[in-house]
C-alpha cells in the first residue's frame, strides 16, 4: 500500500474542465456522464469536483449521501 508523498511510477493525470455562465444547461449532467464513462473505458479512477458550492448537484447524481463532521 502506497502511503501520501511516496513517488509514482505513473504518469500525472488529465484535466478536463467543464464550466457554462449560466445554471439550468446541464453541465453537471455531462460532467457526471464523462467522469463515469472515462473511468469504465479506462478503468482508472476519477476525481469529480463541483465548483458550485451552493448549489453542487453532483452528490444528488452520483446517489452520495453527505457526511456531517
């Protein structure tokens, strides 16, 4: 099990960014389709994080049910 700060052997990850000026056009919509579909073609893992702290949708997508601490 590798721990935090130990060096990888793979090369660093992709950035793709999803962003629209307004809401109600279905970014979070093609964000969680992309995020998923990469991860099952490549089988690799994937980090999807939404900006929108306010009104963030992706939990309700991906069925996350929030954790309190």
């Amino acid at each position: 099990m590798r721990g935090l700060g130990t060096p990888r052997s793979r090369a660093p990850g992709k950035l793709i960014a999803i962003a629209h000026a307004k809401g109600g056009v279905g970014a979070s919509t093609v964000s969680t389709n992309l995020a998923v579909g990469l991860a099952r073609s490549f089988h690799s893992r994937t980090l999807l994080v939404d900006a929108d702290l306010w009104y963030g949708d992706l939990g309700l997508l991906m069925d996350v049910t929030p954790v309190t601490r």
